[in-house]
C-alpha cells in the first residue's frame, strides 16, 4: 500500500490522540497470598474524585488497566466493578502486589 504525502499528513492531522485515563484510588481490603495481595478492593480516593470514579465504573464494569503502588511497583491489572457496593472495585493484579488498608493506588489506561 502506498500513501501520498498529502494523505500521509491528512492521516497524522486528523486522527485522535490517545485519551489516558488516570484515576487514584484507596485500599479498602486486601485478599492475601503469602504476604502479598492477589486481589484488592479499593474505592475512590478522595471525596472530589468520588462521582468521577463512580461514573468511571458505570462506563467501564470490567477493564485492564496498570496499576501503580506508593513505591513505584507497577503491573497490569483486571479492574472489575461491584455492583452490590456502589463507587467499588475489585482489582485483580497479574503479579501480587504489596499493599494494605488504607493506601492509595494509582490507575491508568
């Protein structure tokens, strides 16, 4: 397939740029694996951020996202709504994580 400059450019000017979402988010539970965290439920972090992760969830029941400790861990992660406990999520790490009640965790696409 061959592109003329013209719609080279055309293709650059005119696409979207990627949305990065990043939301932050408390510890309200950990399920423990051999000292580390295997899943996590969590909540919004702050009373501001509180109708924004809501909504987040309402648009987005089941995501993969990274997930980013306080001391910088990172990995992947399946992010799943609850629907019994409004504004809650289950989060499902791909590799444990070392946390507990009360931190806040970083989420982003």
């Amino acid at each position: 397939m061959q592109l003329s400059r013209r719609a080279f450019f055309l293709r650059l000017l005119l696409t979207k740029p990627a949305t990065v979402t990043l939301l932050k988010v408390e510890v309200l539970e950990t399920f423990d694996l051999d000292g580390k965290s295997v899943a996590l439920l969590v909540h919004h972090a702050d009373a501001t951020s509180r109708q924004e992760f809501a909504t987040w969830l309402q648009n987005n029941p089941k995501s993969t996202m990274r997930v980013r400790t306080r001391t910088g861990f990172e990995t992947q992660a399946s992010v799943f709504r609850v629907r019994m406990c409004f504004g809650r999520a289950l989060i499902i790490p791909q590799e444990p994580v070392q946390t507990r009640r009360g931190e806040s965790l970083t989420l982003w696409t």
